[in-house]
C-alpha cells in the first residue's frame, strides 16, 4: 500500500488536514507544538468514478477502491536532526514513507501561532529540508566510514562508495539527495539507508478558504521553490477540507464550486501523488467485485496480477483484457467481445492506465 507521510513546522496545519483527509482518524489538532506525539495513521480510499461505472456494468455486489495510507508526523523544528523538539523519533517514522506531503503555512491567522512568529513560507521549507539533509549527511558519513575499508577489495562496495560521494557532495551543496541520478544498481545499494531527501516530495501550501481557488503570494514563492527541485505543489485549505467532512456528500461539490474550485485537496493531493511516484490504476470487475489495484508504470501484465496474489504471477498464462473507454462504449463484456475489443495480453504486455483485466493462471 501507498504510504505518505505528513510533515512540516508545528502549526502548519498537518493534523487538520489529516483529520480531513482520513474522516474517521482522529489525529487531536491544538493550537500548541507536538500535539502529534505518535504518528497517526490513516487509510483513505483513493476516489475513483471509473469504479462506480464498472460496477453498474458488471452487476458487482461490491466496490473495493485503491487505498493510500497517510502518516501524521508530528512538527520538526530546528534542530530536530540533533534531537531537539521530538527529535530523531520522527525522522525515523518518515524513512518508513513513499513520498512526503510537506505542508507549508501559506495564510496568515493571529490566533494560529507560528513557531517563528510569523509567516514565511521558503524559511520554514527551509527549516525542515536542512534537518532532513542533516539527518541524511549523518548516515552517509557512517555508512561511508564502513564501506571506505570495503572498497579497497570489494567492486560492489566501491559502486556503493562512488554513490554515498556523490550524494554527499550534493547535499553538502544544499541541493536534496533526490536530484543526484544513480544507476539501478547504485540505488539499490543505498536504498537501506532511507535518505530522507531522496523520498518523493509534494508540497501541500496551505490557505485560507479565500486562496483556494487564486492562491496568493505566498503560494506562487513555493511554487517558484518546487519548480527549481522538480517537486510537485498542491494548494490545500486545511479549513476547507474539515468543512467539507461535515456536509452531507451531496452537499460538498456546491460548497465547493461556491469557492471557485473543481475538486478538493484530497483528489488533487492522490492525483499528485500517483504522478510523482509513476503509479498506474487498473481493475478487475465481475458479479462479486469491481476492484481498482495499484502499480507502477511499465508494469507487465504478470507483475500486475503478483499484486494480486504471488500465485498469480508464478502460474500466469495470459490476461483478457479491455480497456476502460472500450467496454464502457461496448455497454458490457460480452458485447466488447463481440465486438473485437477483449484482448489475450501474454507475458510482455505492459498495462495501461484503466485496463480491465482477467487474469488466467496455473499453479
């Protein structure tokens, strides 16, 4: 399952958001530092219109989304790589994570306090990458240190060597672990570490109700940021989001079109997510169950079923397959049967985006 991890100063509006966002995880949101002192965590189920489709389609007694779980960590201040505030604890929870929603105070409230004492989004981005970078700067020079005696006799330990420098000298830059390129083989063998830089990050700038639909100034700073380090950024209303948990479903999309908006900050913030770590959605559907599952792109039609089950995978024969747009237009399988649209994929087939599949195996 996809995990993210939520981070960012103390009073930035984390626990709200996640309180919004997961609906039933309760994560306490107070008006004081470290009110997070365990990780909360939090299932959600990733919204999909395709899924209701299917089902109608297929007469499926149930509907079973994509999940992506996310993980309230409590605010970082400076010098948390060293121990201060919570201190290490929690950049341990994060190494645990996907990708990192990074949540950046973007509005201004005088009975929010802010840990610095007012806003200003690029230094507390700032704040927050340089003790992740600390932290990381920690475990390659330990790791260094073991693998330098190694390298004198060992290639695979020199190709390891040759990576922890690289990644080194590039956060003795400032620059974050992410954008050095590693080979395949390189990123394997330091992938134990859990470099905190080097997880996929969004940054979710969070606004006032008034800014959700124009942004503001401060938004377009963090932007300009992301842009130059080729990280993604979501604007959010944690306001908003709690709103929107206590109307009725049918109620949201006109709250939220009388704030000039399309979708919430859960949609864009998922959507975000899949295309930053190159996710893939495809389904399986029939009487019992319509199914979205989760892979990566460029994913074969074997490795798609594995995520099913490892039999699956072991034992897979072929993959009867149609796409989402052409059984909808067909009205149902048979008819995209009929019709030349249900396909056999063997073992080399890559799936696409929305592929309805059969998977037949023997074990």
């Amino acid at each position: 399952m996809l995990r993210a991890g939520i981070v960012g100063l103390p009073n930035v509006g984390k626990s709200t958001l996640f309180n919004a966002l997961c609906e039933n995880a309760k994560a306490e949101a107070a008006n004081f530092p470290f009110c997070t002192i365990e990780p909360n965590v939090g299932r959600v189920a990733v919204p999909d219109e395709r899924l209701q489709v299917l089902a109608k389609i297929s007469g499926s007694a149930e509907i079973i989304p994509s999940q992506i779980e996310f993980v309230d960590i409590a605010g970082l201040v400076a010098g948390a790589s060293k121990g201060e505030g919570l201190g290490n604890q929690f950049l341990s929870h994060i190494r645990q994570v996907d990708a990192v929603v990074h949540v950046v105070r973007c509005f201004q409230d005088e009975n929010i306090v802010h840990v610095a004492g007012s806003v200003d989004p690029l230094r507390d981005i700032g704040v927050i990458n340089l003790e992740l970078a600390l932290a990381d700067l920690a475990q390659i020079e330990r790791r260094t240190e073991r693998v330098r005696k190694q390298a004198k006799s060992d290639k695979t330990a020199q190709l390891e060597l040759q990576a922890l420098e690289q990644l080194q000298a590039a956060l003795d830059e400032g620059k974050p672990a992410r954008l050095v390129p590693l080979s395949p083989e390189e990123e394997q063998l330091i992938k134990g570490l859990g470099l905190l830089t080097r997880k996929k990050v969004i940054y979710a700038a969070n606004v006032a109700e008034t800014d959700l639909a124009g942004g503001n100034a401060w938004v377009e700073q963090v932007r300009q940021f992301a842009e130059a380090e080729g990280a993604r950024v979501v604007v959010v209303s944690a306001q908003v989001e709690a709103e929107l948990v206590e109307l009725p479903p049918d109620e949201r999309q006109a709250y939220l079109d009388s704030l000039g908006v399309k979708e919430g900050g859960l949609k864009a913030l998922i959507r975000a997510t899949y295309e930053l770590l190159g996710l893939r959605t495809y389904f399986t559907s029939g009487p019992k169950e319509t199914r979205a599952w989760t892979i990566p792109i460029g994913a074969t039609a074997p490795q798609a079923a594995g995520v099913i089950h490892s039999d699956f995978e072991r034992g897979f024969i072929r993959a009867e397959t149609v796409a989402y747009a052409d059984l909808v237009a067909a009205g149902s399988l048979s008819a995209a049967k009929e019709k030349g649209l249900l396909r056999s994929e063997g073992k080399d087939y890559v799936v696409q985006e929305g592929d309805v599949m059969h998977f037949r195996f023997n074990v």
